[in-house]
C-alpha cells in the first residue's frame, strides 16, 4: 500500500517510523512544506539565547538517516496544496511547480499556525513568530544585524514566557503584554504570581490586563501607557492548521480544528488526522478541545500507525499536562483549573514543602495546589511552582489521575526516598493526608 504523510514533524514523523517498525512492505512518503522535518520545535526558544548553541541540536532526524533506517521517502520543501478524495490524489507544489501523486492512506499532521491579531499600526514594526527553524533565523539575524535592545512579547503563554527568558539573557530589555488579568493560562491565578514576581525579579516588565491600542514606529501604545520597544514577538496562541483538510470537505469542528473519532478517522475514508491540527476530547471532561502539546501528538501518531497495522488501539483524550521554567522557578500543571471547573462542585488544597529533606543542604521548597471533586474523591487537576523538583511531582499526580486513584489515595504512594531526593513523606503523600 501507498502511505502518504503530510507534516514531517511531531506527529507525522512519529507517526511514520513507527509504521514502518512494524510494516516493512509499504511505501511511506512524508511531504514537509518547509525545509527540514522532525525538527524539535520545543528547543527553539533556548536557541535564542545560546543555551542550546548548534542548530544540529535542534534537528532530531535527518533526513538521509530516515531513509537509510526507516526507508522513508522524505520531500522536503514540498507542500501538498490540495486533496482529491475522489481520486485519491494529492497536489504538491515544490519550487513553483504542482505534481500529481496517489495514495491508499493519507496521514495530515499539519500542526497549528500562530494567531496573529489585527492591531493598529503592526506593519510599521517589525514583528515576530517562533514557530520553526526558518522562523528562528529571522529573529536571530535581525538581531544580529539591528542590535535592538528592547523587545515587547504579546501574549504570556507558555512559548511567550521561554522567549521572554532567553531574550533577556542575551541582556535585552524584555516586556510581556497580556490581555487577561493573568499570564500562564493554563495554571490559576494565585499560582501565576509566583512566575510574575520572578520575572520582575529578573528585570523582565509583566504588564496584565492590556490591550494594545496601536503600535507605531518605535513604540506600542497600551491603555494608559506607552512602551518604546525595538521589535515585537508575538505569542498569543495558535489555530488548528487545517485549511487544507477543509477543502477537500473534510469535517471540521469548534476553531475549525479536524475532526477525528477515536481511530484517528477523519469523515473522509482512509484520510486520518493527528496532533495540533485536531480536535481532541479532554480527558477528564471529554469536551472538545485543542491542547497543542508534543507529547500528544507524538502519542496520537504512534497509536495511528498501531491502529493501520491492526492493533487494537483507541485514543484515550488529552489532560494537557505542561510545564515551564522561568529564571530559577519552574511551574507545571496537569487536569484542570479552577477556571475551568465553574459548574463543577470542587475542592481545593494548597500546601507547601520541601523538596527533599530539609536537613540536607539546599532545600527548596515546593507549593502545590490540588483540586478535587469531594464526593468522588475524583483528582480533577494539580498545580506545583518551585524551584526543584516540581516536574517529578506534577508527573506523578498525572498518573494518578490516568490511574484513577482518589485524593487520599495519593498517601499511599510509595515513592523513592533518600535525603538528598525527597522527603519520608513526600508533599504528594502529604496532599492525600490534607485531603482526606
Ligand atoms: P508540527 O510539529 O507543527 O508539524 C506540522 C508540520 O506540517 C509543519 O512542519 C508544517 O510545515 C507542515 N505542514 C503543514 N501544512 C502542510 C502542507 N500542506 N504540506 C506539507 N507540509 C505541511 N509542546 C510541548 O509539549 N512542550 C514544549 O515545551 C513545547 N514547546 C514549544 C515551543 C515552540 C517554540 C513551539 C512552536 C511549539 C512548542 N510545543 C511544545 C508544541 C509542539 O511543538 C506541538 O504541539 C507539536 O509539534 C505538534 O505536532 P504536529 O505534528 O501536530 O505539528
């Protein structure tokens, strides 16, 4: 059989090699629009500063090793502009001009694309997204070639606040602008702070609550203030990349995002559809929704070939698990916040402690945030901000949810203890206490 891939990275390249792992018979082409594939969009913020220094670090496969190891045919620079389910045909445009190639499968991992906003003015500063390689070049060289030294970041998500790091390491003057009364959507308000203040503690300037009213040549004006500011990142969210699907009449849904049933099928047969360009069912909630995280979509990639190949696999929903670091502190979340549970009856517990035993030296300690649904005992998400050791204990919660433990089940967790590692008992086990 004929597999055709379109989108060469998280999800289509996982996709792809696990196909071939357990089918060495089929072809299997992937068409990638731009010009590397399974390239580590995730590194790219570090990039920025230096921290991760060789752009060869960012490219997890190359391509001739794709072929020599997985007999993957692999077109980059090649962009599939239409579909024709009649016919089972693709179009690919490459350097100007269109060829015609057939399928038996046909895999759309076409990822998500940054929202612009319409603001007044844009176009008379130069402005930003960090979306791939490509798009990385350009902040570096017009680094390089304007020495800017002050820099304003729309939109304090996740992608806003890892630029906002790597930018002032490099010593720039860095402001972040976000609409809402908060940065970091995902974790909850009081959480939140603690990112904000390390951020101002590291002479980065949080301005919440604000739109931008105009930007003009040197300078963004917001509500009651005006930034001068050399370039602009912007970071506000992405879309569902799925213009394509849609007109070749594949079903969308809410933000226009592909809809897939449990098997990956999209409503068109024998066209499937993973990771950021879908819409997912949250899991705990099973509502709709678009979670673009890596991890997912390398997941719904590697269950898609399994399900091809005739495995017995459904996919499970997304809990969005995330994690950042900023400065010094690191903050991660999994489930569901406060925010999103309005029509829901829940508890909360907050707690603090150490990460590891408090009488070995350098201590630091961790604040947890847990929800929980109290008839049930159900964990309905978790929020954890320190400096060490938060990811260990997020990583565990969100097991426990996939586990279904209840709250106070998490006491008894059996969790690896020595000074200088954690605690006898850990502030997880001490959340079941809290709860019970
Ligand atoms: P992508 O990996 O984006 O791949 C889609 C590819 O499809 C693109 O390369 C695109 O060029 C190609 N394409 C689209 N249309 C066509 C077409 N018509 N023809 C040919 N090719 C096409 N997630 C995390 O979980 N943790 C992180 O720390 C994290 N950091 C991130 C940092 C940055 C700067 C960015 C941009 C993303 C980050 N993400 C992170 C998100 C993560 O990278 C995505 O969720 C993941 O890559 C989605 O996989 P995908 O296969 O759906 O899309």
């Amino acid at each position: 059989a004929k597999i055709v891939v379109v989108g060469g990275v998280a999800g289509g390249m996982s996709f792809a090699t696990r196909y071939r792992r357990l089918n060495q018979n089929d072809e299997i082409i992937v068409f990638e629009k731009g010009p590397f594939v399974s390239f580590a969009n995730c590194g790219l913020p570090y990039y920025l500063s230096g921290e991760i220094n060789s752009l060869d670090q960012l490219l997890v496969a190359k391509d001739t090793m794709l072929l020599k190891r997985f007999n993957l045919m692999i077109k980059q620079n090649h962009e599939v502009v239409a579909i024709h389910p009649e016919n089972k045909e693709i179009i690919v445009r490459n350097d100007g001009r269109d060829s015609s190639y057939f399928y038996d499968k046909l895999i759309l991992s076409t990822g998500a694309n940054p929202v612009i906003p319409e603001i007044k003015g844009l176009g008379l500063m130069k402005h930003f997204v960090l979306r791939n390689i490509p798009g990385l070049e350009k902040i570096i060289s017009y680094i390089k070639d304007n020495n800017p030294k002050k820099v304003s970041i729309i939109g304090a998500g996740f992608i806003g606040l890892e630029v906002a790091e790597n930018l002032a390491k490099l010593g720039m003057d860095v402001s972040i602008i976000e609409k809402s009364n908060q940065i970091l959507g995902p974790v909850d308000l009081e959480m939140s702070k603690f990112i904000e203040n390390e951020l101002i503690r590291n002479n980065v300037k949080v301005y919440t609550s604000k739109d931008i009213l105009e930007v003009k040549e040197k300078s963004i004006l917001l509500n009651d203030i005006e930034l001068e500011t050399d370039f602009l990142i912007i970071s506000i969210g992405v879309k569902h990349h799925s213009n394509l699907a849609k007109e070749a009449g594949v079903k969308l849904g809410s933000k226009e995002g592909i809809l897939v049933n449990e098997k990956f099928e999209t409503s068109i047969k024998d066209i499937y559809a993973v990771g950021d360009a879908i819409i997912v069912k949250n899991y705990l909630t099973q509502e709709d929704t678009l979670i673009p995280l890596a991890s997912p979509a390398n997941r719904q990639g590697r269950q898609l070939a399994d399900i091809l190949n005739g495995m017995d696999v459904s996919y499970q929903g997304t809990l969005g698990t995330s994690i950042v670091r900023v400065f010094d502190l690191t903050i991660a979340q999994t489930g569901l916040n406060e925010k999103q549970l309005l029509n829901r009856d829940y508890k909360v517990i907050h707690l603090m402690a150490n990460d590891h035993a408090g009488y070995y030296p350098n201590a630091t300690p961790i604040n947890l945030k847990v929800i929980f649904e109290p008839k049930t005992e159900m964990i309905l998400g978790a929020q954890a901000v320190g400096k060490k050791g938060v990811d260990k204990r997020i990583d565990i919660i969100a097991t426990a949810i996939k586990a279904k433990l209840k709250v106070s089940e998490l006491q008894e967790l059996e969790l690896s203890y020595a000074p200088p590692f954690g605690s006898a008992k850990d502030i997880v086990n001490l959340a079941g206490y809290v709860a019970q």
